[in-house]
C-alpha cells in the first residue's frame, strides 16, 4: 500500500473515534518504513493532524502507540 493510502486509512480510523488504531497503524508504519523519507512522511502526517501526543518516543526510529 502507498504511504498516501495508508495515511488516509489511519485518519479513517481517528475520525471513526478510534485514537488507539490510528496510533497502532501510523507507528508500525513509521517503524516499518525502509527509507527516512517513508518514516518523516508519516511523521509529518501525525504532526498535521495534531495527534502526537498518541505515540511515545515519536523522534525515535521505533515510536509506540500510547
């Protein structure tokens, strides 16, 4: 799946009301990714929906939903 279309489906999740899936999808994502620019796609996406208070240890290369 495309990092757009992955992107898309996390912010399905959290307009749903499920914080905890979009926290668990993005951050696997971000773990998973084999480039920095995959990683910082994601990053950035989190950053624009304010959620970042969802991940723990967000900056590093393994966050985790909190």
């Amino acid at each position: 799946m495309t990092i757009p279309k992955t992107i898309e489906m996390a912010r399905k999740f959290l307009k749903a009301g499920n914080a905890r899936a979009y926290a668990q999808l993005m951050s696997a994502e971000i773990r998973a990714a084999m480039s920095d620019r995959a990683a910082n796609a994601y990053r950035k996406a989190i950053a624009e929906d304010g959620t970042e208070g969802l991940f723990s240890g967000l900056s590093s290369p393994c966050p985790t939903a909190a």
